[in-house]
C-alpha cells in the first residue's frame, strides 16, 4: 500500500483509531460489567460502534488531508497551469478530490516539455556558436588578403609599377567578396523578417532554366560538367518573383557544377507536374553529402568537411537564400543524397 495517497493515509489512520477502540473497549467492558464477554450483545455493539468509528474516523481524515494538500499545492498547479496555458485563456478550477492527480499528470507533461525546451535552447547555443564561427571564417579570408595586400603597398609596392595595379585589383576583389557577403546577409535578413517583397509575375519555367544554364555554360565546361535539361517540350508557366526564381535556379546549379564529379560529370534539371504546383529537380552525380549534414545545408555559412575539401570557394550562404527565397513564395525546399552518388535539390513553384 503506497501511504502517500491520501486515501490510503486516511484508511491507515482510521484503521489505528478502529483498533485503538476496540482495545478500550474490551478493557472497558471487562472491568464494568461481569461476564460480559459471553453476551452477543456485547459483540453486536463493538461491531456497530467499531465500524462507526472506521467510516467517521476515514471520512473526517480523508476530508482534512484533501483540503490540506489541496490548499498548500493549489497555487504550484495553477502556476503550472498558467505557464502552460500561457495567453491561451483561462482554466477551469480542478475539484478537490482529483487535485494530485491531475498535479502530478501536469508536472510530468511540464517535466516533458522544458525537457525539449532545454534540447531546443542547446541546439541553438550550438548553433549561435557554430554561426559566429562561420562568420569568423568567412570574413576572416578576405579580411587577412587586404590587410596583406595593403601593407605590402604601404612597404614600398605603391612606387613599384609591377606590383602596385596587381595588388590594388586584388585588394578590389577581397572588398568585393566582403560585400557581397554582407548583401547576401542582408537579403536573407530581409527574407526572415518579410522586408522584402516579391514581385508575383507569370513566367514559363522552363525558359528561365535554359537562361541560367546558358550563363553557367562555361563554368559548366571548365568542371567537365554536363548540365541537361530535360525539356518537356511545351512551355511550364507558373507564378512567381522570376528574379527571385532564377536566383533559386542559379544557387542551386551552381551548387550542382562546383561539387560535380570531375570525370562524366552530369547536372540534370527536371519539371514534374503536381497538380497546384511545378516541382523542379537539379540532380547531379558528384560528391553527395553525408546523412548527418543533410539537416543544415541550409543553414547560413554551413559547408560540410567534404565541401571544403572539394572547394576553396563559396561563402555558405547560396542555400540559405534558396530556402528562404523558397518559403517567402509559400512553397517548399529538401534534398536527398547519397555519398559518391549523387545529390537532388527539389523545389516547388505555385502553377500558373
């Protein structure tokens, strides 16, 4: 028996009073009254008045024990309950006699749920962490190329007409990688918080695909990389922000041709209709990526150890744009990839 119920409690307590009575009475009977003990009267009143004893005794005990628990742990329940509910409204008191229950079913589930919070709030330290490492890494290139390029400049190399322009339009180039970082970034702000509004127009898709992949044309060749596209043969319209669409398009291509296979390698874009919407695949058969960084391809300044060891270039932002250009249309983004086989980047895109 678990005493800490008060039902139990109450049983336990009546039970001592019950047999506490009974022992009184025995003793009280034999000293008052001769051969008492042989009258069933005597045992018909010990049983009536024991029993009575029992039920007022349990009763009283259970009522009191309630009411006490009740009154010392109501405000602890209604605090878990207010940070459950939250602006959601108001709850409906909870009767007496069910209090622990309930109490304990809530803190349990309150348990749970700061539990997850807790993993949440970790995995975005990890995350914040990881950002501003990225960040670090990113800027720090560039950074470090000016700061070298100027220097030398500032030693001796402005008088010097060999190395002054060379240096100047390198240093040019670091400024511009910095910019577009921070344009990049400020784009995907925008993004996030809806700053930014799309221009809906309707556009045939498989145009703006050929477009793109006319001017990654020679990118395309210097990898020995294969771009296909797999033409249904009719125009696909759909509607859209086309700028913004043929941004998804080149990130997502020019993802595909930079970690391409080297030898017969082949980045192929197909449209699937689906009903309300055009689903646009870009499929290659280079690297892939491991399951375990499937999850943050997307996230800002993420490139994973086999991405870095492919390319020295590209700043981990593409597909953190591509996702949130995706979103802001009210549509959806994944990807799917095998190691040493392939990778595909799936998009949809509303029908027109």
């Amino acid at each position: 028996m678990k005493f800490h119920e008060p039902k139990n409690l109450a049983l336990l307590n009546a039970g001592i009073i019950a047999g506490a009575f009974i022992i009184l009475f025995f003793i009280s009977v034999g000293i008052i009254f001769d051969n008492a003990y042989t009258h069933f009267y005597t045992f018909l009143a010990l049983i009536v008045s024991s029993a009575l004893i029992f039920i007022t005794a349990y009763s009283i005990f259970l009522l009191t024990l309630e009411k006490f628990i009740y009154s010392k742990i109501r405000l602890i329940y209604k605090s878990i309950h207010r940070v459950k509910v939250g602006k959601k409204g108001q709850l409906n008191q909870q009767p007496a006699n069910n209090i622990i229950a309930h109490v304990q079913e809530e803190v349990e589930i309150w348990k749970s749920e700061k539990q997850r919070e807790l993993e949440q709030l970790r995995q975005l330290e990890q995350y914040r962490r990881d950002f501003i490492g990225n960040v670090s890494h990113e800027l720090k290139t560039p950074l470090f190329n000016i700061q070298g390029y100027v220097s030398t400049l500032l030693d001796g190399g402005l008088e010097d007409p060999a190395i002054n322009r060379e240096y100047l339009k390198r240093t040019e180039k670091s400024i511009e990688r910095l910019v577009k970082i921070l344009e990049d970034l400020d784009e995907i702000s925008q993004l996030e918080s809806g700053q930014m509004k799309l221009k809906i127009t309707r556009f045939d898709l498989v145009s703006l695909a050929r477009e793109v992949t006319e001017l990654l044309e020679m990118k395309a060749h210097k990898r020995e990389i294969q771009v296909v596209l797999n033409d249904p043969g009719k125009p696909v319209m759909v509607e859209g922000d086309k700028d913004k669409t043929r941004q998804v398009l080149t990130n997502i291509i020019d993802n595909s041709i930079r970690y391409g296979s080297g030898e017969n390698g082949k980045t192929k874009i197909t449209f699937f209709d689906m009903d309300e919407n055009i689903l646009t695949e870009i499929t290659d058969n280079g690297i892939g990526i491991d399951p375990a960084d499937l999850a943050r391809v997307f996230e800002r300044f993420y490139r994973t150890d086999r991405g870095r060891a492919a390319t020295k270039k590209g700043k981990g932002l593409g597909l953190a744009i591509v996702k949130h250009i995706v979103e802001a249309h009210q549509q959806t983004i994944n990807v799917r990839s095998t190691i040493g086989v392939g990778t595909t980047f799936g998009f949809t895109i509303k029908k027109a």
